[in-house]
C-alpha cells in the first residue's frame, strides 16, 4: 500500500496546478481573443508532438523516475514565466516549457504503475488501482480549484494562481525522488541516440501496423481530443453565469466568476474522481471493453450536441450540465483505455506507445483548437460545439468497424 499512497499522492500534487480553472480567463484578462487563444494552445501540442515519442523512449531506455523529475521542474519553469507575462509573445516560453513537462509525464508515470503491478502479481487490478490512483488526481484538482479560488478573491490577480503553483510541484519533485530505484527501469547507462530512435520506431511501427491499438489510438484522438478543446470553453460560459450573480450579490465581476468557477469545477472534480475510483464496476457492466469504449464515444456525441444547443438557445445551466456529464464519462473512458494498452503493449514499451497515444490526441488538438477558436469568434461557442458534435458521430461509426 505504501507505494499506492506514493503514486496516489503524485497525482495530487500534480493536479494542484491552480491555473487549470482559470487559464482561459487569464488569457482573456490580458486582452487575447479566442483565435489566439487556440493559436497557443496549437503552439503547445506541436511542441508536445515534437518531444512526446523520444521522451517516451527516453524513459523506457534511460530511467523513468528522471523523466518524470525533469517534467515537473519544467512546470516549475512555465508558471514563474506565466506569473511575469503582460503580452503574448512571453505566453510562447511559458507554453514550450509546459509542453516539455507534459512531454516527460505522460505515460511514463502510468508505465510504472503498471511496472509495480507486475513485479507484485497484480496486474488483476490494474484498471481498479489505476483508477484508484486516478480518483487521487481528481481530489488534488478539487482542493485546487478551492485555493485557487481563494487566491483570486483576495488577490483580485490571476498571476498569483501560477506563483502558488510552484509550491506543490517542488514537493512533487520530493515524492518522485522517493521511488525505489527498481522503478526507474533503466535498460541503458549511457545515452545513444541511436537506441532512442531504434526503440521509438519500433513502437511506432507496432502502434500504426497492429490494427487494435491502431484503433484504441483513433479513439482516443477523437474522444479526447474533443474533450480536451471543449473543457477550456466551459470558463466562459461560467463567466457569463458569474455576471448574472455579481448582480444579485452586488459583487465584483472577478470575484463572482472566481465563485462560479470554482463551485462548478470543484464539483467537476469530485464526481470525476468517483468515476475513476469505480471505473471497474462501470466495465463490468458491457460484455467486452470495446463495447464500453463504443458507449462512451457514443454519450459523447449527444453531450457536445446538447451543449451547443444550449449555448445556441441561451439555455446555459443544460450546456454547463451536458459538460458535467462529460467530464465524469471521461473519467471512466480513461482508466478503462489505459488497461486496454497494457494488454496489448510489452513492459519495454509501454512508456513509448502510451505517448504515441497521447501525441496522437495533441494531433487532434493541434488541428482543432485553432478553427474551433476561428468559429467562437466568429459565429459563438455553439458553432465550436456542433462540429465536435459531428466528429464524435464519425468516430463512433468508425468504432463500430470490426478490426
């Protein structure tokens, strides 16, 4: 259990990023429209995309615990340079080392979990631990969107939710460095360049060639690509709300979105980590995974539909309620997803395919973001909202395909 605490105790820290909230807002606060918005969340999935496979490989070949220490100092790096930023060319530093942070983290944190259940007989478990651990992510965002709330009602300041940031990733930079060494799972002492690209082409060919996790990487590029894009407009559309309450309670404009904000995403959070601590018994309901997958791309569809027909009619509460629903199935899809990967995917390898996976997703964002910025400037969110609405339905037509 120790190291399950361990593990659950990185997401926590983690996921006390008290910016996740509040970043769309910020980026308005210092007169960014939507397009440029989406052009530096474009910015960010390319630099991701640039990083993410060789720093998969350099986590399987050269140590996972050092990659995941120099993901969380490059955080560190990204939220001093956002705290100081007044214009948006600064926003681009602050973004490329908060992609190498991303870059380093994903997947090689899930590899050595799946590492530890194997070296303990209990790969049984592993949707069940995962999301176990997962649910622990969840809480660290729920604690956070409550600080960081706080922070913006005394401070009346975005600044100060990235300079507060820095404190919970210097613990985590402490926890990580207290993992048995066992799960650094080095193959090689001294770094060759040669071996990075032999160990990432290998797993790049196994990901495009095998026509399962082919199809589980189509999936999740879709699914959580969509997701990733619609979640920042749910800020927005709480500000909306937070004016009609600044009315009510004669209250400061910042101050009754921070409220707003903070009530919805603290609410997000908690339900999100409920539905990854009981992933298991979600599955357990569908014969197969597939089947579960084909479900919750399927719920996605009809909740991006039904937001954007609330942002169209102003019916604001079914668009924030249809995200809500999102956020948890999400949750579910997550967990699920991951175990799907290990089935198919060897120990060696794990870290390089499930940031294959994850550099796949950014691809998807990287296209998206910006036109789905073009069209909320343009036309309004809603317009945004019911092309999501249509890739979802492809996505759960091409599901339906048998390899």
């Amino acid at each position: 259990m120790q190291m399950i605490t361990r593990f659950s105790l990185y997401g926590f820290l983690k996921n006390l990023d008290f910016s996740e909230p509040f970043l769309i807002l910020f980026y308005l606060s210092i007169g960014l429209n939507y397009l440029q918005i989406g052009v530096l969340v474009s910015f960010q999935n390319i630099c991701v995309n640039i990083m993410e496979i060789p720093s998969g490989a350099l986590a399987d070949i050269y140590g996972r615990k050092s990659s995941m220490i120099v993901s969380l100092v490059s955080y560190i790096f990204a939220f001093t340079i956002f705290a100081f930023s007044n214009s948006y060319p600064p926003l681009f530093a602050a973004i490329f080392f908060y992609s190498i942070g991303e870059a380093f983290r994903t997947g090689t944190h899930k590899a050595m979990i799946f590492d530890w259940l194997r070296q303990n007989n209990r790969m049984d478990e592993k949707t069940r631990v995962y999301g176990f651990t997962r649910s622990w992510s969840k809480y660290g965002s729920a604690v956070s969107v409550i600080i960081a709330t706080v922070i913006i009602i005394f401070s009346k300041d975005y600044r100060w939710i990235f300079i507060f940031s820095i404190i919970p990733y210097i613990a985590g930079v402490w926890n990580i460095a207290c993992y048995p060494e066992y799960l650094n799972n080095k193959q090689k002492q001294k770094m060759s360049i040669k071996e990075i690209f032999i160990h990432t082409f290998r797993s790049v060919k196994k990901a495009f060639v095998e026509k399962k996790i082919r199809k589980l990487i189509v999936q999740s590029m879709g699914f959580e690509g969509v997701f990733d894009v619609t979640k920042g407009y749910l800020q927005p559309i709480l500000q909306a709300e937070a004016v009609l309450l600044a009315v009510l309670f004669t209250l400061h404009e910042k101050e009754s979105t921070a409220v707003v904000v903070g009530i919805v995403y603290f609410i997000l959070h908690l339900i999100s980590a409920e539905a990854s601590k009981r992933a298991h018994l979600f599955q357990e309901k569908f014969n197969s995974d597939k089947s579960a997958i084909r479900f919750m791309i399927l719920a996605g569809f009809i909740l991006t539909f039904t937001s954007s027909a609330g942002l169209y009619f102003k019916f604001f509460i079914a668009a924030i309620a249809a995200y809500i629903i999102y956020y948890l199935i999400q949750n579910l899809w997550r967990p699920i997803l991951v175990a799907q990967y290990d089935d198919l995917a060897e120990s060696s390898e794990q870290a390089t395919i499930l940031s294959i996976e994850s550099q796949a997703k950014t691809v998807g964002i990287t296209i998206l973001a910006p036109v789905a910025g073009y069209l909320a400037d343009i036309y309004g969110i809603s317009a945004s909202m019911i092309l999501f609405a249509g890739l979802m339905l492809l996505l759960w037509i091409y599901s339906l395909r048998k390899e």
